[in-house]
C-alpha cells in the first residue's frame, strides 16, 4: 500500500567520539524513506531544498525506487542544514549550526499522484506545516503516524496540540513525553497524551528499546545493545521509517502487528547507529535485516 | 536447597516525592532474604546489628522462615544507619546521613549449621569482608552470586577485582558496569568484565529493565512500567534475592533458568518500590507474583 513521507531533506554536518563528516545528506524524511522503501516499493515523498542539493542524493532515492515528484527544488536558495556533536556517551549532543534556509517557509504541496495514499508519516517539522499536509489531503488515509520533538512543545504547543488530535499515532521519546504530559511515570504520561488524542503511542527511549501503547495494552521492544554506535543521527526517523513501512506492507493495524513493526523499526535503527549519516542504510540486505530481527527475538525470549 | 544472605541490616529513614519515614528496617541484607524466601524456605543470614535493632523486626523476619542464627547483635553498640532523599525523577539520590556503626568493623562469622549451603549471596559489603565470607566456608558452594556498588571501585578496586575473580555471578548496574570496565558500550563492557573472571553477569538498568550476559548469550528482561514508584529503596537487593532465590529453588543453572530468575527478580522489585521500604513484601501473595511474572512475559511477547 502507498506511503507518504513529509518531512525534511538536508544536509548535515557530524561530530561523533568516532570521526566527523563534511555536508552529507541529511534530514528526517531521507531517513524515513530510506526505512520504509526497504518494506514498500510505493513510498512518496514531500520536501522542499535548495538548488545546492546534489542530483547525486536525488539519484540514489530514486534508484531505491523513492518517487520525489513531491520534491520541491527552490532555485537560488539553499537547503536546510543542521551540524551538531556527540558527546563521549552518544546520548547527548550539542547543536552546532542550524541553517533552516528553505524549510522556513516550506509549503507541503500534495502531487495529484500522491492523493491516494493510505500511510501518512509525518516526520519532524512545524506542526503548522504538518496540519496543512493532512488537510490537503482529499481522503483521510487509513493511518497517520507523527514524529516530533520538545522544541515545538517550547515554541508551538497550541499547534502541535491541534495535529496530535489529528493523527492515529504518535512517536517521541521519553523526555519528550514527560514534557507533554507533566507526568514522569510513562505508564501515567502515556495515558494522559492518549487522551489528548492519537489512540496509539510510540516512547522512543534510545538504548533502552521502545514502549507502545494503545488503551490498556502495552509492549516493550528492547534494543538491541550494540558493540559500537557510531552515529545516532537518523536513528529516530530510520525507526519510524521502519515502522510505518512494515505496516503499509502487511496492511494490518492490529496491535500484535504494530508489536512486530516495532521490532521492524527497532531493527532498522540498530543498522542505521552502525554507520555514519545514511551510509549503512543504503548497503542493507533482505538476509541482514531478516538475521537482526531474529536477534532482537531471541534478546528478550523465555518461557515461565 | 539452602542459601546464605551476607550483607548489611540496618535503618534507612527515606525522603520521596510521595512523603518520609522515620527509621525504618533496612540494608541489602533484609531485603535479600524477604525476596529470597519467598522462593525457598531455607533462607540462613550472616549479618550484625547494634542492640538498638527492634525484636519486632527479628521476629518478623524470623516468621517469613528467615534463619537468624548468624545474625550478631553487638551489645552497647549502634546499627548501621543510611538516611537518603530521592529526586523528583527518583532515579537520583541525595545520601543525607551514613553511619556505618557497627558494620565497620564487621566479621563475617559462618555457623557451622550454614556450612553445607549450596548458593550463596553477597550483599553490597566491603569486598574484604565479601572474601572472607567465600573463604570461611568450607566447601565452594554450588553459585556465588555478588552484588557491589561503584564506591568500592573508588576506594578499593583491588580488593573487588580479587572478589569478582572468586564469583559465579556479578550483579551491577550499568553506570558501575561502566566504570568498572572504563567502556561506554554495555556488551563491550560485558565482555571485559566476563573476563575478570564471574562466568556470568547481570547488569541492572533500573526503570529500563535487566541484562543478562554469558559466554556468547545475552538476554534482554524490560522493566514493567509502573503507574507509580513511591521508594526504589532495596529495588536492587529484592531483584538479585529473587534471582538466587529462584535459581535455589528450581537447582537449574541453565542460561535458560537463569532467564527465567532474571523475570522473577524484576517482578520481586516491581513490587518492593510500590511502598516504602519493606512494606510491600511483607504482605506479597502467591497469586500476586504469578500475576506480575504474567505481566512480565505479556509486556515483551512478540511473534516474528
């Protein structure tokens, strides 16, 4: 079933305990698609750069069968770019620059093509721009899944109240879901933004694997733990990327399969974290990914 | 098969968000045994306390089937005391009192009718006393299980590393795993502590659940969410008490069972935080283990 990513394409600029990178390609929705399309073949996306985004990255989506009719490219102006630098625990990062250039005043504009599509990610972004993109949908798709983050609880909460009433899921980390709540248990954090509106939510705790939640169920998805992180830039979006794809493929929302699409993106994530920026994600095998899933189920098996 | 529980028994007066206790029992010692004998009837503890330490807290412990026998009470002396208030999150402590008392000069004196037990727990002690615990009894036992905190890798590392070489089990948590290895990766870590000598280890990661590590084999047990946590005081101490406690009872040192005693262990902690200090464990039930061990397997159960 089609897919449609909104989010940003970038560049960015990394620092990790491991190396640092020139300008490489960046932003939430290159993580996502280059997740999802792993599932999928259908997956759509809308973003918005500058005429300094290489033809190069344009080229390797497309050949991973990424449609970018929704790619919109500004002439004379630049593309967002954000720089930032790990510290020694990989937890905790300091932003260096954040150009916004062309995502300041991006227009999700919806192709034709993409009026059909029954997945919605929204990845990271203005939830201004995130309402208008549900909004110029004609048909409500069967799922809306929404990323974001506590600097838009900061500045826009009102808004980003208005689009979490609108969508079906829900995904931010555990600082982030104590931040919107007010509540530092996560069991009681996640039933108070239950009621706020998504019926499914997603608490992303980094090395700590995920929880998800839907009325009274709950599952915990451990990560998996890793001899090395390299980068954790993406992992959030390359997790979501995952999730969502693995559900547009099985077309079942129930919530033993949204158990297994958490695994999915779990396992996408702990590929992405191997590598600098995209690099590992665009080298992955059907038998690697196959392989990890197997070990995130024998992580946390046993029998009473 | 019997166990002896070496470790502290003491007063704790505790400060949470949730409220205050003046002094009330305490030290890894009690709540190695209350979780312990849960599992198995032949509990046998080395400990000292000061003549101020309440018959009522005796026989309480007495009537769960706990073997006092090694328990010395030092006349005209005074109980180890630890008073401590908690963070708002509760995952950060502020030590306001520590008297040691009669714990710092505490001999570790085995009665000949605890001579033939088969597992044997050492409760957070100075590692010298943890040595000659090990070297008091005349026959190894069956499993060693070691619990330690990160102040006797400040001040005396030497003598821990010697008691960790001596060990089946190391139990730590993931800041002390950590420093002990001077690695950032967990598995890494896991690795360099495997080879300092206990076969297997645990690393304990508080709200995010337990890890399991031997040989090539890692297990991953997520922490249940919790609606509230009123005092994590013995959360530690009441997990690795229901982890020997359990191994004791089954005799099965399998990885798989040991798996299974890493559930157990969550389950008997998940309880012991729900109150204030050993309130919780005095009135466990039966069915309400079994209930929480369900929740346990529920929480992480998946189906590729």
């Amino acid at each position: 079933m089609s897919l449609l990513a909104i989010g940003s394409m970038a560049f960015d600029a990394l620092e990790t305990p491991y190396g640092k990178t020139d300008k490489i390609i960046g932003g939430s929705c290159t993580y996502i698609s280059l997740s999802a399309c792993y599932f999928t073949p259908n997956v759509n996306v809308v973003a918005v750069v500058g005429e300094d985004f290489p033809q190069e990255y344009i080229d390797m989506l497309t050949a991973k069968g990424v449609n970018l009719d929704g790619l919109q490219i500004k002439e004379g102006e630049k593309s967002f770019f954000w720089s930032g630098r790990y510290h020694n625990n990989m937890n905790s990062r300091d932003t260096l620059v954040t150009e916004l250039n062309v995502l300041g005043t991006f227009d999700p504009v919806i192709p034709e093509l993409y009026q059909d599509c029954q997945y919605l990610m929204l990845g990271n972004l203005t939830p201004m721009v995130q309402i208008q993109a549900i909004e110029r949908l004609r048909n409500r798709p069967k799922l809306i899944v929404m990323d974001t983050m506590n600097f838009w609880m900061d500045v826009a909460l009102e808004d980003l109240k208005r689009v979490i009433k609108m969508v079906d899921v829900l995904c931010i980390n555990d600082e982030e879901a104590r931040q919107l709540s007010g509540e530092y248990s996560l069991r009681v954090a996640a039933k108070k933004i239950v009621e706020m509106g998504p019926k499914t939510l997603i608490i992303k705790k980094g090395e700590h694997g995920a929880l998800l939640f839907q009325e009274e169920k709950m599952f915990y998805c451990p990560a998996l733990p890793l001899e090395d992180v390299f980068d954790p830039t993406g992992a959030g979006d390359t997790f979501v990327g995952g999730f969502i794809g693995y559900l547009a493929k099985t077309e079942d929302l129930s919530f033993d399969n949204m158990k297994r699409a958490i695994v999915y993106g779990s396992a996408m994530a702990s590929f992405c974290v191997e590598k600098f920026g995209t690099e590992r994600m665009l080298t992955l095998t059907e038998a690697e990914v196959t392989g990890r899933v197997q070990e995130f189920a024998d992580l946390a098996h046993f029998k009473i």
